[in-house]
C-alpha cells in the first residue's frame, strides 16, 4: 500500500534502490518547508509498510547544502521504501511573544507557518488513516474477473455472479482461491490477502423500514432512507418542502452536516469548510460578495460585520488568535479610547502564557505605536530595549528613504556596497554621498566614501573662503578657527581668519593670537620666522626673539625610555631626491647603564659612502668617553707602550720611553698612529722595519700596519 502526502511527506519505493538523495517533496510534488530540522524524520521499511524504523541524523543521513534534500550515508538497500515526513510538534507554541519585547514580521510568520505546518500534517493524516478504513469498490462476478490490481486495506467487493471456488489467476485472489464465495457474498481486501466479509462488516449498517420510510441498499455500506409524501396533511405527517426555499441545498447530498450543542452550532465533519455568498469556500470560513452593509460615510463592500454590545472606553468588537483549541493566544480588538465612534485598533499577545499585553495599536488617527497605547506621531515607538530594527535579507542596501513627493530626496543607512557596509547619508538629489560612518569608526565628509582617518574632508566642489570646518563663537557670529581649502594654491590653518589667506598662498599656523609656523610658497618650512632670503634651505627654525631660549633647537627622541646598547637615538640623513641615504649622522646608546635623568653613555657615528658604492660605511666614532675612531682606525687619547704591553686594539696615539719597544697585539692592515718618544728606545721588536738609527727626544714617530707582522715607521720629527 503506497501512502500519498499531499503536503507533508512522501514515499519513495523499492524502485528507489541504490539512490541516496530524495527530494523534500510531497506525493503530490509540493515542496515540504520546515521550522527546525528537527522536524523533519526520514524511515524505512522492508515489509511492504506494515512496520517503519527512523533513521538517525546525522548518523544515517543529513541534509543538503540547501536543506531542500535528504542524503542517505549508504544508498537505500534493496526491497525497501523510504519515507520522508514533516512532523511538526503541538506540545507548545513555537513562537513566545514577551511582554515589552520587539513584535517582528518574522515572528509572525513563523507563528503563522506553525499553524500551516500542523493543518497540513493534520490533513495528510486524516487523509492517511481513511485509507484503512471500510473502502466500497463496487460489484464484480467473481466467476469470471480476476482481482483488481494494487488493491488497498478495506477494499470491498461485492459478488454478482453464482457460487463458485474462487480460482487462482495474475494478479490472484490471495487467500480465498480455492474457496466458494456464494452470490451477494462480499470479499475484502485486509491490506494482505482476500477474505470473505462477516455478514455485518465492521462499518455496514443494515437499516429496515416500512411505508412512509424507504431504503436504498444498492451500496450496503451507504444505504440511503427517504421519507414517502403524505397524501393528507395531518399532524406527524411529512412531504417534500416547497422547491423554491430550497434553493442552493443539495438536496439528494447529506442531509445532516451540522451539529448543534446548546446555542453552538458548529459543521459535523472536521475540515469542512463553511461559505457566506460561495458555493466553494477555499478556507475553513470563506465571505464573498460585494457586501450586504456599510460603514457611515458611504463605504458600500463590508462583507461581514462584528459588533460588542458595549460602547465603554478601552472595550469593543474583538477577533481571537488561537494556536490550542483551549486558549488564545493573540488578540485584535476594536478598542474604544473613548465613548464614541474614534475607535481604535489594538494588537493584543500573549507572552509567556501569563496575561494579555497589548503589542500594537492603530488610532483613528492613524497614528501606529509600539509599547504605547497613546501614539502621538504617525510611528511612535516606545521601548526599554531596541527600539527599531531594520534588517535586509536580500545582501542588498538597508536604508530610510526620505522623499519629495515622487522625487527621492535623501538616502540615510547602510550600504553594503561600501567597506563593510558603512553608514551612509546619501543625497539623491545632487547624487553624492554627504557622509559616511566606517565599520571601524573612521568619518568621511565632503564625498568621502572610504575614509582614511578618524576624520576625513573632502572639498567636493568648494570655492575658497569655504571652511571645511569651523569653530565658531558661542553666539555663532565669527569664526575662531576654520580649516579651509584652495586647490588653486595650499591649504590653510589658523585661528585668526583676517590673516589666514594671502597672495603668496602661504600654510599659516596661528596660536595664541601669533603666527608661529608656516609653509611659504617656496615650500620650505619656517618655525619662528616669517620669511628668509636664503633660498637654498628648505626648513629654518629660529629661537624666540628674545630670553634664555633665543637660539633655534630641532630635538630628535626616540620614542622609549629604556633604549637597548647600540639602539639609535636619532638619525639625520643625507641623499639625493631618490631618497636613498647617501651620508648620515647617527647617535646611539654606548654600553655603560642607562637610567632616566641620571646616566645616558651615548655615541655619535658618521658615515660616508666611498665611489661605486651604494650605502653608507662608517668613517668616524665618537664614544662615550670621548675617544675618536677615524675612517682607518685612528683612535684618542694617548695610551703608554710598556717593554710587555703594545696593544693597537687600545688606540692609535702612542707614548714611550727608553725601554725595548715590543711587536704590537690587534695590528690589522690599514691601520696607523703615532709614537711620541719622550726618549731615545733601547731597542725595536722584529716587526719594525725602516728602524731610524738615532732617535732624538722629545719626538713623534709616525707608523703603518701593513700587515700583522710588517710594521713600517716613518722618519721620526722632532717636537719642542
């Protein structure tokens, strides 16, 4: 027996074998949305669909990417159905409106999908279980048809022909071949085999009667009882109602649709649907027409009309929205918010399942409020929490739109077609953007879309004298600083406007009520000084006029307080206008302890760059202690030679006396200095070479390292 979903599920049979993806459609084709995944349950069967067994997510199987399929983790076996099915829970609401909490649109759908969801499940199952229900398939001789093809449980034929032993044939008649089915005998199907049906099945009822009451047996199970017209009319006696009060009512159809307990009156059948000026209603309650009423004012198609019996303020015609038979769980009233006829219209929740709170009104005034019952603008919002909400599901700009009419005016929101989706204050008008918010907080002013910094103008069409931005006085009547704009010429700074612009097209920067820098139209920088003849420089800075600090300063930092041995303080350099060094002064930490205001051993090192190079290379060092180092290793103060102690390493100025001069430790090639002999040696080491003969003292002694072991000295020069 195949099931058939029409809305929320689907079989896939044996002939489905080896496949691992099914559509999340119905038997009908329609497609099966769901609120959770948890709804949707996926089974199998082996035995024809007597027995089913779920399988387990995401054990057994999983959705798509897209969530519009199932996928088996192993193909479906074969001689086995699969079932795809959306079970909606009814034990709670699945949506639970808060008191003082945002009502949404998305809210509301989903209140309103439950409510879809459960009516179409419960109408697939009801649908379902008539299937096993005692099903009148007509007449048949038995002596001479075969079985019908793909019978369902609670078939039931009836025999026309003779007795007979029913005999075997394709398809058969499982379960009674060989047996005599007597004429007027009835067989049913029990959703495995035939049997010959109980003289009185489960569902067939025998009615009898005599004259006025007739029986029509033709169907057995739907035996149909009329009523004979008296000839006379008498009390008690009965006849056919006059025709023309009956017109639109089937007459030859059930004649009892309705039930009635006490003053309810409610249709018998669940599902049936009830139509005002409709012979067809498509909803449970279906109005059509052009109306039979109106409201004052002359507006002629109300199709139905809901009247209280009270006219007391805050009361009125009310609607209940109910997700359980036993409860509402939302409310629209017609509440009065006086005596008379200016009624407004309120939206009443139930959050929490604890009291009604009210969660929109609409005035007579049209005037719409949220979290308010007195609504005093066209929308007005009133809330503890957020207060509005606007989100786009589309990946698409989300903005306000303030119009002119038909003409767009300005665009306030978010554009996602910016960085990030910054905020934007968008002119429609002139079609340029005024302002916009960054997602890192950066402003950008003027047609700036992607600001650089915290703050960002743009001139965008401005004529000097156009501040870009001002500072003004408290009464607003001039300007104490504006920043402005010249393409023409620079760009300008200054808290005093009546010097801010000149000719020369000046960068003036005013404090105090005094200039004290700019940029002159030459380009170069003036600290303390307005102007210069020297147009060579390209930055002077000069000392205040008069005082201890007259003199210009320029102080380089660096930008810790605990600077490591050898870190560079400061650097100047040198080069050419492709700004590759080419000279430099650097100065640095030089060992020693470095403490805040008490100890800073420094060091200053100048390079230079020899022909065919291309960096700079150290030529001269001045240490902490004052020492010298010269481009090819010449070194200061003097150091004394002893008959055990000549190191180079030590320095390049020499002092001896009458002792053996011994051969020099760290001699490198390149090197040199001077010996003052403040007396004649007694002797020169073997590394000596052009040794003078006689030495007069006092005098110097110049030397050379050729190598580690070559030693040459020059011809010594008498001195005082």
């Amino acid at each position: 027996m195949a099931l058939f979903y029409t809305y929320s599920g689907n079989v896939y049979g044996t002939g489905s074998a080896g496949q691992t993806t099914f559509a999340l459609t119905s038997s009908a084709g329609n497609p099966i949305p769901y609120l959770l995944p948890a709804h949707i349950h996926v089974s199998t069967s082996i035995n024809d669909q007597q027995t089913w067994v779920e399988l387990a997510r995401p054990a057994d199987w999983d959705f798509d990417a897209q969530g519009t399929s199932v996928v088996l983790t192993n193909p479906l076996p074969v001689a086995t159905e699969l079932r795809v099915q959306r079970i909606t829970p009814t034990d709670e609401p699945f949506v639970d409106f808060q008191a003082s909490s945002l009502l949404t649109a998305e809210q509301l759908n989903e209140g309103e999908e439950f409510s879809l969801y459960v009516d179409q499940e419960l109408r697939d199952a009801v649908a379902i279980d008539l299937a096993g229900a005692l099903i009148y398939k007509g007449t048949v001789d038995l002596t001479a048809d075969n079985a019908p093809l793909n019978p369902a449980n609670g078939w039931t034929l009836y025999n026309t022909g003779a007795g007979t032993v029913i005999q075997g044939g394709t398809p058969g008649w499982d379960g009674i071949v060989g047996v005599v089915v007597e004429g007027g005998e009835q067989v049913i199907f029990d959703g495995a085999q035939w049997d010959i049906a109980p003289e009185r099945p489960e569902g067939v009822v025998v009615v009898n009667g005599t004259a006025p009451i007739t029986v029509d047996s033709t169907d057995p199970q739907r035996p149909v009882v009329g009523i004979t017209d008296a000839t006379t009319s008498a009390a008690g006696a009965m006849s056919a109602a006059d025709k023309t009060k009956l017109d639109g009512i089937d007459t030859g159809a059930q004649a009892n649709v309705w039930d009635r307990t006490g003053t309810t009156l409610s249709p018998k059948n669940a599902g049936d649907k009830v139509g005002v000026g409709t012979s067809s209603p498509s909803q449970l309650f279906t109005i059509n027409g052009t109306g039979g009423g109106s409201f004052t004012g002359g507006y002629t198609n109300t199709l139905a009309r809901i009247n209280a019996t009270t006219n007391t303020a805050g009361q009125g015609a009310a609607i209940a929205l109910t997700a359980l038979a036993t409860k509402e769980t939302a409310w629209i009233i017609a509440a009065e918010h006086t005596s008379g006829n200016n009624g407004d219209l309120a939206f009443y929740g139930y959050p929490g399942g604890v009291g009604y709170a009210e969660r929109l009104r609409i005035t007579a005034a049209g005037n719409v409020g949220i979290g308010t019952t007195s609504p005093s603008d066209l929308l007005h919002i009133k809330s503890t929490a957020a207060q509005l909400k606007i989100e786009s599901s589309s990946g698409v700009n989300n903005c306000i739109l303030h119009t002119n009419g038909a003409t767009d005016a300005w665009r306030v929101g978010m554009n996602l077609a910016l960085s990030n989706g910054s905020y934007e204050i968008y002119d429609d008008v002139n079609n340029v953007s005024r302002l916009v918010v960054d997602s890192s907080g950066r402003v950008g002013i003027g047609g700036i879309t992607s600001p650089y910094s915290g703050l960002d103008i743009g001139a965008q069409s401005m004529t000097l004298h156009n501040g870009l931005l001002d500072f003004r006085t408290a009464d607003n009547a001039s300007r104490n600083m504006y920043i402005a704009c010249d393409a023409a010429n620079a760009q300008f700074v200054s808290y005093v406007p009546s010097v801010l612009f000149s000719s020369a097209g000046n960068i003036r920067i005013n404090a105090g009520g005094q200039e004290r820098a700019r940029v002159d139209s030459s380009g170069r920088l003036l600290v303390g000084t307005t102007a210069t003849s020297n147009n060579d420089t390209r930055a002077i800075i000069q000392g205040i006029p008069s005082g201890a600090t007259a003199y210009g300063a320029l102080f380089l930092a660096k930008g810790d307080s605990s600077p490591a041995d050898g870190a560079a303080l400061g650097i100047v350099e040198f080069s050419d206008s492709s700004h590759n060094s080419a000279a430099r002064i650097l100065a640095a930490r030089d060992g020693g302890t470095w403490g805040v205001s008490t100890s800073h051993p420094s060091k200053l090192v100048f390079s230079t760059t020899a022909d065919g190079a291309s960096n700079p290379a150290e030529r001269m060092r001045i240490s902490q202690n004052g020492t010298a180092t010269f481009f090819n290793g010449v070194n200061s103060p003097e150091e004394t030679i002893t008959a055990g102690a000549f190191d180079l390493a030590a320095g390049n100025f020499w002092t001896a006396a009458a002792i053996d001069i011994p051969n020099p430790t760290n001699a490198v090639a390149g090197m040199s200095g001077l010996i003052r002999l403040t007396a004649a040696p007694t002797s020169w080491d073997t590394n000596f070479t052009n040794v003078p003969t006689a030495v007069t003292a006092p005098s110097i002694v110049p030397f050379y390292v050729q190598s580690a072991t070559v030693i040459r000295l020059g011809a010594p020069v008498v001195v005082g």
